[in-house]
C-alpha cells in the first residue's frame, strides 16, 4: 500500500470517529434525563491525540468546533509531575501544563476533567450526570448499593474536589482496578457527581448506558410527581416590579414555577430541607450554594430576599414559596430557565435517591471548593455566553 493511499484511509478513518464523537455527545447531550445544560463531556482519542469537548460548551449543539485537541504526550506529563501542595497554586500549575498540551484550537479552554479522559484507555469516553445514577451516586447508601447492583466490575470513587485531586484519585483507583481484575474498567461512578464509562465504539457506550439505566430503573418503588406547568394566579409577572424596584433585577429574567414536583418539595421548611444543599459541583456552577425559603407565601418575598442578601452577600437564584411554587431570579430568560432545569433535576435526584437511602448533599467544605474555583467560574461564564 503506497504512503499516499495509506495516509488517505487514515485520514478517512480519523474523520468518521469524529463523526462518532458528535453524534454521541449530541445524543446524550439532548436527553435531559443524562445532561443538564452545559454538564458532562465526551471524548475520543488515538495514540497521539486526544479530543475532549471545550469548557462550556454544549453537547446538545456541538460540532466540530466545540472540541479541543491536545497532545497525549503533553498530558501524560501531567500525571508524572509535582505540583505545589497549596491547593491555588497547584491548580494554576496544571492549568498552565493543560494549555500547553492544546494543538487547536487555542482560544478554547479544555475540560477540566481532560486529564480523567486521558487516563481511561478506551477510545471513547462519556461523561455525563444522569438523574438516575445521581439518584444513587447522591444518596446516603451509594457506595453499599453501586456494590450490591453492579458489583466489582465497576470502580466506586468516593467525593473527591474536582480537578487534580481527583484525577490522581481515579487514577489511583484504575491502577488497582488494573491489578486485580487485569482489565480496564469501563463504568466509573463517581459520589455526588456523575458517570464515566468508556468503549471502543460509540454502540458500545450506549449499550453499557442502558444495561445502568435499566438496573437503577428497577430499583425506583414510586414514579417522579408530573412537572407539567399547572395554572397560577400569581407568578413571575406579579414579582416583576417589586424585584426590579427594590433589588434592581431584570424582569425578563423571572420565572415562577409551579407543578407537583416542585410542590412536593415547597410543602413546608421539612420537605424544602431536601433539596436545600447542593449535590453535585453542576448544581453549584448554576444554582449557586444557598436557596431561599419563603414560609409566608409571595406576600412576604421582599423581606425574605432583603435577609438572603443580608446573610449570603448575593441574591438568591433560586426562592421556594411556601404552599406556592419555585421562583428563580437571572440575568436574562435563558440563565433564568437553565436554573430552573437544574433545580428541578435536583428535586427528582432528591426524590429518587429516597430508594437508595436518602439525600447525601455536599458537605460545606466541598461547596466552598467550587464556589472559590476559578474553573468552574469561567465555564459558568461561558455557559451564560
């Protein structure tokens, strides 16, 4: 086979795995039941490359575009490299290494699980932060359950801080995986976070999907209450001016919700007190850490707001109305229905996870981790974007 035809299959070849790639990411990035606004992120490699979706970026709507290409060799010298033990300085030191380990395109930022992705030995990796396995990864039994359902054919990583931590977590993990199984691991869950599963196909990353989703499924005793928007007298119109008065908001960037899920969470302070903390690091980049209960209805809201901001130093995103429904207050329509969507992903995790346990949130540590990290302030700006 001469150079030239060789080089052609190859080319061939490499441009209809990235055809793969897209079309993995957008099958999973337009169920809403795996993806949640601009979470997770895919993956595929050769020996030399790697191609990893672009921080904040949408798998819904990727294209070609929406990744980053990075050099395997620069990247595995991230994983042989010592970094500073003060926490800023050592996530500075990797950012640094990630770029420098970027072919193209340079105006975008990697992933910041890139690292994560590298390590896993399968061409094509997903990762997303599905309801049902967060019902579980976010419960108070996960670790007792992941083992009771899939056994020891899945790695079980306990909450680590997101970044370098836990990538040199999870490849503590895989390497001891590799030594007593002798294979590499395909499903990687991780607590209060989400899921990793590898493949060398993309028919087989929804197989090994589906095979999770149906054993969860099996698990669920009561169906989630509807989210069908029932009819109000009172809602976001009715809000608009007062917050915009006393508080400067935007009126197009109020939503009020109302269906039998969020109800069943704004009954009383003992049933808000479920989703009242964050449970995945997403939650946070979107909805914040702290959430606003109102026990005296609409009527009080102003007062309530003024005390939130009094305590926490913001507005709060997100207001739960006693007997009512869901406020959410954003800059701009668009970031007002994403966290909407994400807090009521919250409550359906909450709900789930009542099968596995209960609710397990983040400890405060944890929170004020991501809420101090710049990672995760740059991608929520460029979600916003």
């Amino acid at each position: 086979m001469s150079c030239l035809l060789s080089a052609f299959l190859f080319s061939e070849k490499m441009e209809q795995r990235i055809k793969d790639l897209i079309e993995i990411s957008r099958f999973y990035g337009n169920n809403p039941g795996y993806i949640i606004a601009g979470g997770g992120n895919t993956s595929f490699k050769n020996e030399e490359k790697l191609w990893i979706k672009a921080s904040g970026s949408s798998l819904a709507v990727i294209d070609e575009n929406g990744f980053v290409c990075l050099s395997r060799k620069e990247l595995k010298k991230i994983s042989e490299k010592t970094y500073s033990e003060n926490s800023s300085e050592r996530e500075a030191e990797v950012k640094a290494d990630l770029h420098n380990a970027i072919l193209y395109p340079e105006n975008k930022r990697p992933s910041v699980e890139t690292s994560l992705h590298e390590i896993i030995t399968f061409p094509f990796v997903v990762h997303t932060h599905p309801t049902l396995v967060n019902a579980l990864m976010c419960s108070n039994n996960a670790r007792e359950m992941t083992l009771r359902l899939f056994g020891e054919e899945v790695l079980f990583v306990e909450y680590t801080d997101p970044g370098y931590v836990l990538f040199k977590k999870v490849e503590t993990e895989i390497i001891k995986y590799r030594k007593t199984r002798g294979k590499e691991p395909s499903v990687i869950f991780l607590q209060n976070h989400g899921v990793f599963v590898g493949a060398n196909s993309i028919a087989e990353i929804k197989t090994i999907y589906e095979g999770i989703e149906g054993k969860l499924r099996r698990c669920i005793s009561r169906p989630l209450p509807s989210a069908e928007e029932l009819p109000t007298e009172k809602g976001a119109g009715y809000l608009s001016e007062m917050l915009e008065k006393s508080f400067g908001v935007d009126p197009s960037g109020v939503l009020f919700t109302a269906n039998e899920l969020v109800l069943s969470f704004v009954k009383n302070s003992e049933t808000f007190a479920k989703i009242s903390k964050p449970f995945t690091p997403d939650d946070i980049v979107y909805c914040k850490s702290n959430y606003a209960f109102s026990p005296s209805g609409l009527g009080e809201m102003e007062s309530v707001i003024k005390n939130f901001k009094s305590r926490c130093g913001y507005l709060p995103k997100v207001i739960a109305v006693q007997g009512e429904g869901l406020l959410v207050v954003e800059e701009s329509l668009k970031s007002a229905k994403t966290v909407q969507e994400v807090f009521q992903n919250m409550m359906k995790v909450s709900f789930l996870s009542e099968d596995f346990g209960g609710p397990h949130f983040m400890t405060q540590r944890q929170i004020d981790f991501i809420d101090n990290w710049e990672v995760e302030n740059y991608r929520r700006q460029v979600s916003k974007q």
